[in-house]
C-alpha cells in the first residue's frame, strides 16, 4: 500500500466532536503535526471527514 502523509492546518476548536475524535484516530494531536499511515480505505475516510482541517500528500 502507499504512504499517506496528513498534517493538520486548521484548528478543531469549532469542530464537532466526531471531528475532534476522528482525529485523535488519525494520531494527531496539534496543529501543524504531520502523521503518516497506510492510504487503506479506512484512514482515507477518516481522512476525507476532516479534509476542511488538514492537507494530505502522496495520494
């Protein structure tokens, strides 16, 4: 599987608290930290809830 790499570029002050959660599933934990995982059908969707809030590269 490829490499996914998502760095958080917004903050989650105003977000729901699925977003907050799903990431914290993601593993990130402040702005401007940047997480790598598998590009598995699961993190892209957890990755594509919170796509308002961070950025992703190698897709």
């Amino acid at each position: 599987m490829a490499k996914i790499k998502v760095k958080q570029i917004k903050s989650k002050i105003n977000s729901t608290l699925r977003q907050k959660r799903t990431l914290e599933a993601l593993g990130i934990k402040k702005m401007q930290q940047v997480v790598e995982h598998e590009a598995t059908p699961q993190i892209l969707g957890m990755v594509n809830k919170v796509s308002h809030l961070v950025t992703v590269e190698g897709l």
